[in-house]
C-alpha cells in the first residue's frame, strides 16, 4: 500500500540526507558534504529528479534539492539514499529565505525546473529580480542559471528580467525535444515535465549568467 502524505513528511523528517529550516545550514554546506566540491541547487525540486539525476551524472559535484513539500522530497531522498548518493542532500525551505540557510559564494550553479508560473505575482516568481538579488547573496560571481520550463508567461517574463538587467545568456531553447541531438542534461525528465509533455506542450530551456559581465 502507497504510503500517504504524513507517512511520507515523518519518514522524509527521519532520513539522514535531509535538512530543513531548523538545520544549521549557512557556510556549513562543505562540512556537511564531507568535501570543497562545488555546489549546485535545484529550485522548487518538487520529487527532485534533477537533483538525482545531476547527481549521477556528476559526482564530483554536490547537490541539493530545494522545496517547501516534504511529501514532494521524500521521493528524491529515499531514491538517492537507496542507490548511496552522498554528493545528494534535500532542503526544506521557503526559497524566499534561501540567505538564511547559504554563505555568501556557497552556491556554484542554480537550477530552476518547471516553477508555478504565479500569473498574479510577478514578485513571486523564481527568476523575478526580487529572487535573483537572493541568489547573488550566495552565489560565486560565476553563477549560472538554468531554467526548464513549459510556461510561455514564465519563459518570456525571465527572458524580460535578463534584458533589463543585462544578463548574458548562454543558452536558449525554445523546443528541447526538437533538437536534432537533445544534450544528456536535458534528457533528464522531471515529474512535471513528463505531465506537460503527455499533454503536448514545448519544453524551453533558458542557462543564462546570474551577475552582469559589468559587475
Ligand atoms: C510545479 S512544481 C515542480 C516540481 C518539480 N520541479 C517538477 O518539475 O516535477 C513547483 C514546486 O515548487 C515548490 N515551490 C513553489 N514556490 C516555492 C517557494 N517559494 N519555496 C519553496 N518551494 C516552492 C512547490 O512546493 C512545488 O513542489
């Protein structure tokens, strides 16, 4: 029998892989990895199959899965505590006081995977440049974002945010899975993602630097 949403926040609680706003998290994230490897964030992770699956592919990095829904996170922690993923730690926490859990220069690379498009707030948005100010208080100057999403509102709204603050963008996709070749790291499916695909919508994929070449 599948185990309900309590079952599911108890057991995520009891996991050693897993930390939440009460952990003593700010400057400590290479002391908690064991190592000085970098660091990489996913943002409103959700079940966090970008953060597994980034795991294995690169285990010279360290990975944290950000959300507020233990329920959601207790899918990703139990599957990398399963297959010995120790460069995996899951993090449960409004991302609006993510300054209250990282160092400044703690985070390496950011990814952002198919957020709630909030077509009310623009404020709440996770690319909206109330959340990218929280980003840069903790991120290395060479910080990079990436952004999947199937939102065309979340898409064109981040794609505003870059030009006004005159971000470089790496990358941009507006149709991964037309790609002649889809790169690796884009193979990887979220759960969402798989739901927006089975019901036909385009993925886009946006990597863009998260401070201004004239910093
Ligand atoms: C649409 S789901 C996507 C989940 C996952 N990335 C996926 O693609 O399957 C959005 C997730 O963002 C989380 N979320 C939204 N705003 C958040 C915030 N301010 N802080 C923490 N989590 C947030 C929600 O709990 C939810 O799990």
């Amino acid at each position: 029998m599948s185990k309900n949403k309590t079952e599911k926040f108890r057991e995520f609680e009891s996991f050693t892989n897993t930390l939440d706003f009460n952990s003593d998290t700010k400057g400590k994230w290479h002391e908690i990895f064991g190592n000085t490897n970098p660091v990489v964030l996913e943002l409103a992770c959700g079940k966090g199959d970008y953060t597994v699956g980034l795991a294995k592919m690169f285990p010279e990095k360290n990975f944290i899965g950000i959300d507020i829904k233990g329920n959601r996170l207790w899918k990703g922690a139990g599957t990398a505590l399963k297959e010995d993923l120790r460069n995996v730690r899951f993090l449960r926490i409004q991302i609006d006081f993510i300054e209250k859990h990282f160092e400044k220069d703690e985070v390496s690379e950011i990814w952002i995977t198919f957020p709630d498009p909030q077509p009310q707030k623009l404020r709440k948005r996770l690319t909206s440049q109330v959340f990218l100010n929280r980003y840069r208080n903790i991120a290395k100057p060479n910080c990079v974002i990436n952004l999947k999403t199937d939102s065309d509102l979340f898409y064109e709204s981040t794609l505003e945010t870059i030009a006004e603050e005159s971000l470089e963008i790496l990358e941009n996709i507006t149709n991964v899975y037309q790609l002649q070749v889809v790169p690796e790291i884009l193979e990887i499916q979220t759960y969402y993602e798989k739901m927006w695909l089975g019901m036909g919508r385009t993925i886009k994929f946006l990597k863009f630097k998260l401070f201004s070449n004239s910093r």
